[in-house]
C-alpha cells in the first residue's frame, strides 16, 4: 500500500511544466547531432537551474548514422513506390543496386519477445538477390540476409505508414573491431500497400528492382544533460533515471512526454530531497535513434565505475502520457524486482500489469555492468484496444501508429495518462532510493535462470549435461535464503543494512550478466535478441547439427557452463564472506 508520505508526492505531478515543455518541442526537429537537440538540451538545463537543482551539459562526441534520401524502383515496371532508408543503412553514394527480388518470410524463434526479434525464412537461394520481407528494418532480419548472400532488403512495414528506425546490431558507437568488421547492405522500407502490389507482383514472374540510399554518416558532438539530487544518507549510491532527447521529427509521444516526465518528477523530488535516503541522477540522452543508443552507452563507458559501485537501478522513461494507451502490457523489469513492480504498478495505477523479459532496446545500455532495471517504456494500448482501433503493434508512442513517423505530435498526448505514468515512475525512484534493504529480490532471479536452464536441458537431451549447473545454482539458492532469513532479524541498524544492501548488489551484477549478456564485462553485446542465459542457448540448436558440428558447439557449451559455474561460485563466496 501507499504510504501517505508517497501519496503526498504523487500528487505533487501536475501538467503545468509540461504544457510548457510541449510548447517548446513541438517545434524542434530534435534529430540528434541537430541544432535542435541543442535547444532542447538548454531548454531542459535551464528548466532544472530554475529549480535549484544542480546540472550540466555533457558534450560527448558520439558516432551517428542519419538517414537523407532513398528510392527504389521496379525495372521494367512503371510502379512509383516511396521508400525510406533506416539509419545504418549502407549508403550507395549515388549508385543503383540492382537485383533479381526474393521473397522471405518471417518466423518467430525460440524466446523472441515479438515482430521485431523475428528470423527470416527464402523462399529460395538470397545469395546476389534483393530479399523483400515484411516487417521494420530489424537488426535480426539484416543480419539474417547479410549472412544468406542478399545485397540488399526491402522492408513491407504494417501500414500507410513508413515508421522510421535503425538496422545495425553494433550497441552504441563502434568500437574499432566492430566498425571494421561492419558489413552493411542498403536496405529501404516501403509502406504495406505498396509492398501487398509488389508481392503480387512477384508471385506473377521474376522482378528486378534497383535501390538508391543517402545516409550522412561521423562524428558529432552531441548535448547530453545530467542532473543530480543527492541522498542525506548515502550519497553516493544512487538510482539512474533516464529518457533520450532526440527524436524522429517532433517526436511528442517518443519522446518529448518522457522528457517532460523526467523533468517533472526531477522537480518533485527536489523539493523532497530532505527525505531521500540515496542519490537520483536523471539523464537525458542524445544519440538514441540514429546512433543505435550512443548517448546511453557513452554514459556507461565513461562512467562505467561509478554505476558498478554506486547505481542500485536504473529506470528508462519512454512514450509516458499517450491517448489510448490504457494498459501495462508487456511492461519490462529485470526479475529480481518482479514483486516490486507488479506491487507498484497495482498500487500506484490501479491497474494489473503483464510482464516481458527485458529486450535488447530501450537504452538499456547497463546490463554488461549488470544494473538492476525497470520500465524500459511506459503504458501502452492493450491487445483488446488494439483490435478494437484496427491498429497493429508498434514499439512506442504508447502504441499509437503514429510512432517515428512524421504524425507523432501534440494530438497523441493525454494529460491524465500523463499524470498517471510520471506518477509510476516517481513512486519507483522514490520507493527505491528510500528502501532500507534495496527490494532486489537475487531468488528470483536464479529461479528464472533455473526455469532456463532446465528447458535447455529438456531440448539437448543427453547431447550436453548441464547438471555441474544446477547443482551449483542450488547451492547458491541455499545461502540466498539463509542470506534473506537473517535479514528479516537483523538489528535496526545503518552499518548492518549497508552491508547487507552491498551484497544484494554485488551478487545480482554477477546474475543479471550471465542471464542477459554474452560478451565481457563493460563490453556492450549486440543490438540483436538476446534469449536467456545467452551463453548456454546455443544448446538449442544441438539436435540440429551434424555430428561434427555438434562436437565444435559442445566444445563451446563447456567453457560456456565454466563461466556461468564460476559466476555462480563467486556469488556463493560473496554471501558467506558477508558477516551481519
């Protein structure tokens, strides 16, 4: 239940800032590396001079792809079809590409949470052919044609509409490996009426068609704004509230609402900062369209030792305050603080939530530092309403069609959705930061590495044994809750709780990181689905392989269990070296 100091804060949220905010937006093309971004970057520092709240802007020199022109044509066929290039796109310099069109269809692998995770099936040899799907440019679906032979992709979106987006599966601003390791097709998205006549086109006779793409690509030096609130406790621990600043046009339902949220609860909590326990930082980042999250991931780079010691959570505010988005379906939060946000949202929204693993998207730019997260984007049309409205799924703006595109503007906002999801998002921030032992529950989270592990057991069979892990995890589940039912006796006392709140923390970067990313850590791992326990899923595909090949990906799923084995080790050691 609320608290009544809770419900005092809560409403505290009013609209009157934000009108101001969207006044402001609503005519700033806020593309990043644009001199837009900049204004809307002065406009949110001075908003947060106004309220005494202590700020800078951070100019880090990110590496961005910004889409500029694209057409396509059917040879042979007098057909006009607008098309739109994604970011990360390749760039033909002012050359055709041309090819025979091959269809592919598309399918949903093991884990993937929807469309935009989905794989490709040809319908035939991709190898020197431009492959024609359905869908946005995903990162999945390029790197499925790239690896197949295609030159290049035309993308059939859902409807009139061509939704902007990115293709790369690069997280961040390249590393040097990665950018010369690059391998890029064009590729163009034409709308769903279009791509229906060209299909049926094709299903008449062979097509050839020849793409043109213009992206500007480098360096640019982009506004980040960082605010901190400090904590009366311990200032140094610290929750990472975030939105991104630039946009695709307007961009009002993605993201000037998140904008105007952050800014509103960093008001709020403020003028209650004599009551926070720890530290809020609120960060609003550039880079996020067109740099595949470079502002985020910069973030994390170069305060990289600070977020491992210091941040308990971090919170990503997305698409609050849109028209019809009436549920919290499909709302995402790492495991361990399952309970925590189902018990949140209820409470605070009065609306039930359905969960959905974390996906790779959203500025979730932390989990190779292994940081506890929630909400990756906020209220959303439910699937009811959905049908209802003739709409289909989109991945912000509140689920509303209008999402990257040029129609994202004022008409998609709701003022009492508004106030209802800054409200969510300040009881998270408050609730946490104010926590005596932080509500990160480690059970939970090796309940769904368990859940896992298992299924990966059921599917290989006796092709790989995977029980050195389970018995490692029991023993791990053990002390956990010996750990938890000390805690419940322990003294009321500051020291005691820091340690226990430390070692909460310690062992969750060890269980988020092997349940979410594959590469080092500190390394950021591809912009592509991620299923659980990434080291140990290629499992999945044993039965399918031939016996040599087996022998290579079992050769790889040992040393895969040793590192998972060994994680888990270090957080038993964690746990019993701590005294309370």
């Amino acid at each position: 239940m609320l608290t009544s100091e809770e419900k005092a804060l809560l409403n505290q949220v009013n609209f009157e800032e934000t009108v101001l905010l969207l006044n402001k937006f609503k005519d700033l093309n806020r593309q990043s590396g644009s001199e837009d971004e900049k204004r809307a970057s002065y406009y949110i520092s001075e908003r947060l001079n106004n309220y005494g709240i202590k700020n800078q802007i951070l100019w880090p020199e990110i590496y961005l792809s910004t889409p500029r022109n694209a057409e396509l044509k059917i040879i042979g066929c007098n057909i006009n079809i607008h098309a739109k290039t994604p970011s990360y796109s390749m760039s033909t310099d002012g050359k055709w590409i041309d090819g025979e069109l091959i269809y592919a269809s598309s399918y949903r692998p093991p884990y993937a949470w929807g469309e935009f995770e989905y794989k490709l099936k040809f319908q035939g040899d991709p190898v020197g052919k431009i492959v024609i799907c359905e869908g946005i440019p995903s990162p999945d679906k390029i790197r499925d044609i790239i690896g197949n032979g295609g030159i290049a992709a035309i993308f059939i979106q859902p409807g009139e509409n061509i939704h902007e987006g990115i293709c790369t599966t690069t997280w961040g601003t390249p590393e040097l490996d990665d950018y010369e390791n690059m391998t890029r097709i064009p590729a163009v998205s034409i709308n769903n009426p279009d791509g229906k006549l060209l299909i049926s086109k094709l299903e008449e006779k062979k097509i050839r068609a020849a793409v043109r793409t213009s992206l500007e690509e480098g360096w640019k030096k982009c506004p980040l704004v960082l605010a901190k609130i400090d904590g009366y406790k311990e200032p140094e621990k610290f929750v990472l509230l975030h939105s991104h600043l630039d946009s695709w046009y307007k961009g009002i339902g993605d993201n000037a609402l998140g904008n105007a949220s952050t800014l509103e609860i960093a008001r709020i909590l403020n003028n209650s900062r004599d009551k926070l326990k720890r530290s809020v930082w609120i960060a609003w980042w550039p880079g996020h369209s067109t740099g595949r999250y470079a502002g985020s991931t910069w973030f994390a780079d170069n305060y990289a030792m600070e977020l491992y010691d210091n941040c308990i959570a971090h919170l990503n505010c997305e698409s609050t305050g849109c028209i019809n988005a009436d549920s919290y379906e499909d709302i995402m939060w790492t495991e361990d603080v399952d309970d925590f946000c189902k018990e949140l949202v209820l409470e605070v929204t009065g609306i039930k939530s359905e969960w959905a693993r974390p996906i790779r998207a959203g500025d979730y730019s932390f989990n190779n530092i292994g940081i506890t997260s929630y909400f990756m984007a906020s209220s959303t049309i439910s699937k009811k309403k959905r049908e209802e409205l003739g709409y289909y799924k989109v991945y912000g703006s509140g689920g509303n069609l209008e999402w990257h595109t040029e129609l994202d503007d004022l008409k998609l906002v709701d003022e009492n959705n508004f106030i209802r999801d800054t409200r969510l998002y300040l009881a998270g921030v408050y609730r946490m930061v104010n926590a005596d032992i932080l509500p990160i529950d480690c059970l939970k989270m090796l309940d769904s590495i368990q859940k896992h592990a298992n299924e990966y057991q059921l599917s290989c069979g006796e092709e790989f044994d995977l029980s050195p892990l389970f018995e490692e995890i029991q023993i791990l589940k053990a002390l956990m809750k010996d750990f938890y039912s000390k805690i419940k006796k322990c003294p009321d006392d500051d020291e005691i709780k820091a340690v226990i709140c430390d070692t909460i923390l310690r062992v969750e970067r060890k269980l988020i990181r092997i349940s979410y990313t594959k590469r080092e850590e500190f390394k950021h791992d591809p912009a592509a689905m991620v299923p659980p326990l990434p080291e140990i899923a290629p499992v999945l595909k044993i039965q399918k392989l031939s016996q040599n090949k087996r022998k290579f990906l079992i050769t790889q799923l040992l040393r895969s269990r040793n590192r998972v084995i060994h994680t888990l080790k270090e957080c038993q050691l964690f746990i019993k070296k701590t005294v309370f």
